[in-house]
C-alpha cells in the first residue's frame, strides 16, 4: 500500500504510488483499463459477463467476487473477506487489479462486488472524480465525518460503504531508535521542539502534499533542509535514515519492517493525517444485504492497526501466502 498515501491522502497522491510500487504477483494485463476484462480473468476472477439475475445478497447463485488491489495488504484483506464470505454462504473469488484506477469502475459496474478500501483515500479519489482533481477536500482527521462524505459520494455510484474499523493505514513518520532516544522523541511535536535541522526522505510529491512537508513545517514547526526523493516507505529510504544520510522518512502506519532498519515511528499528535480506517466497499445491487454487512463486520470489529501491521510482516518478511495468513488469523479470532 493502498491508499496509503504516500500522499495520496488529501488530494489522490501517493498512496496510489505507493501501493503500486508495493505490488507483487499482478499479471499484467490488469494494468490497462483497455483490457479489464481479460485482467479480470486472468487475475484470478471470474469473467465480466453476467450470469443472470443479481441481489443484494450476492446474485443468483450467491457468487461474490472479492477486489484486490496489487499489493500486500490489499492482497491479505481480500483473503480476509473471501474466507469470510465463504463461511457466510458465499462462492468467491478473488480478483487482482492493478490499482484502484481499474477495481473501482469494475465495483460500480457489478464485475466486482466487494473490495477492502481506506476510508480519507476512496474519499478524495471519488471526489476528483466527481469535482476534478483540484476539487476541495472531503477527507480530514475526523473519521466519522470522512465516512460521512465517502458515503455522499459513494451512494449515486451504486456503491455502500460499510462500517469502518479501528485498523488505520495512513500516512507516518520515523526516526531511528537512537536518534528518538538521544533527543526524547515520541511525537512529531517532540521532533519540531527539538530545533533539529531534519532531512527527509519522501516522495517527490512531498514538496507539496499538505500531510508532508508543508504540514511538517506548519503544524509542527519541524525544520527540513531538503527532501529526498527515494520514495515512500522504500529499503532506500530506510536505510538513508538508519545510516544517518536522512534523518527522517515517511513511511506507512502498518509498515511491517520499520523494527529491521531501527527505526520508531513518531505519533502524529495534532492529527496532520487523514483517517484513512480500513472499510469494506461493495456494489450495492449484488452485495448490500445485511448478510455480507454481518460477515464482514465481524473482521472489522476485530482488527487492529498492530494486527494488519503483523499480517504485513508474515507476508513480506516471512514470506507466507496471503491465504494461509489470512486463514490463521481468522482461526486465532474465532472468526473462522
């Protein structure tokens, strides 16, 4: 991830790039619009021809086909939902896209029905579509009235959005553990009262991104030199602040791997970032019925920040099938 953002929060930026860069196993077909119907397909979903008559209870044959984005996360949340769904009645299927570019025009056209999304990103994403990419944002800290606005947008697009949990993939900062512990941080608050001189690695994006560097500097009076353009949460970005090159990096609140670099994140304690809360998103027509909603609130109510953040680590540190994580974790949670 994504969504993530990195900052893609606010406005449509990089969490779009950073999920992409993350993304692993996608067949490449799924990224072009021109050839959705074969990515569907080929990615492991069913065709996009209808089979007949739909209900908000999962179509004619109770089949529902799962959305997933092409990166870790996204890729363990279908599995998540998928298991879910299957225990709840269903016949599923997961279906790989690219990004949200492709899987959200196939959710509103019923060629998918599910799909695990963030709550401030879906928002801003729909509304460029709708307002234009310079459209005023709807999305901010408060993650009640950003539901509140996704779902304003949301419903003439033949899409409910579901309950959101307490899990939150968003935008983060981090400094290694020594440099925390040298000069008290816990908080970007901490890190502007420091009057450290700080060079940040990001994304090119960051220059301007109000969550970035322009939010860094106003809302925490936080002192950046220089941006690094290595990306959002990458090995290079990492390693620049581990070997002291940068002192800084933006990073994910679910990154799985900040502990193997010595890296602490730093608590965003004015609230710059958006709530991004992850949330299930179906077509309404063929899978808004109180059946999907039960099944599907029962992993939402359950799941964690530090949950998906452990889920990430066994699928990118440790190596398992987004499958099996997703089936152990259910199975621990009694949800299985």
């Amino acid at each position: 991830m994504n969504k993530a953002a990195h900052p893609e929060q606010a406005h449509g930026g990089p969490r779009g790039t950073r999920r992409t860069r993350r993304a692993r196993g996608v067949v490449a077909a799924c990224g072009s619009a021109a050839v959705l119907a074969a990515a569907l397909t080929a990615c492991g979903g069913n065709s996009l021809e209808k089979e007949g008559g739909t209900s908000a209870d999962g179509g004619s044959k109770g089949e529902l086909v799962v959305g997933s984005a092409g990166f870790t996360e996204s890729q363990v949340m279908a599995e998540l939902y998928a298991q879910l769904l299957t225990k709840a009645g269903y016949e599923t299927s997961i279906s790989k896209l690219k990004n949200r570019e492709l899987y959200e025009p196939a959710l509103e056209k019923g060629d998918i029905d599910v799909v695990p999304e963030y709550a401030a990103t879906l928002a801003e994403f729909l509304n460029a579509k709708k307002n234009g990419p310079k459209a005023e944002p709807v999305a901010s800290s408060d993650v009640k009235k950003t539901v509140a606005a996704l779902e304003k947008l949301a419903k003439p697009r033949g899409l409910k959005v579901l309950p959101a949990g307490k899990a939150v993939d968003q935008n983060a900062f981090a400094v290694t553990k020594d440099f925390a512990d040298e000069h008290k941080l816990k908080t970007l608050s901490d890190l502007g009262k420091s009057g450290e001189k700080i060079k940040l690695a990001a994304s090119d994006e960051c220059e301007e991104r109000p969550f970035c560097r322009p939010g860094l500097e106003k809302k925490y009076g936080i002192d950046i030199t220089d941006i690094d353009p290595k990306g959002v949460g990458t090995t290079q970005a990492k390693e620049a602040v581990k070997n002291g090159t940068d002192q800084l990096v933006l990073t994910t609140t679910t990154d799985a791997t900040l502990e193997d670099f010595g890296l602490v994140l730093l608590d965003d304690d004015k609230q710059l970032q958006n709530a991004d809360n992850v949330l299930p998103v179906v077509n309404a027509e063929k899978a808004g019925g109180k059946k999907v909603a039960d099944a599907l609130g029962k992993l939402t109510g359950t799941l964690t920040t530090e949950d998906l953040t452990d889920l990430n680590r066994k699928v990118d540190a440790e190596r398992q099938k987004p499958k099996d994580v997703a089936e152990d974790y259910l199975k621990e949670k009694n949800l299985l």
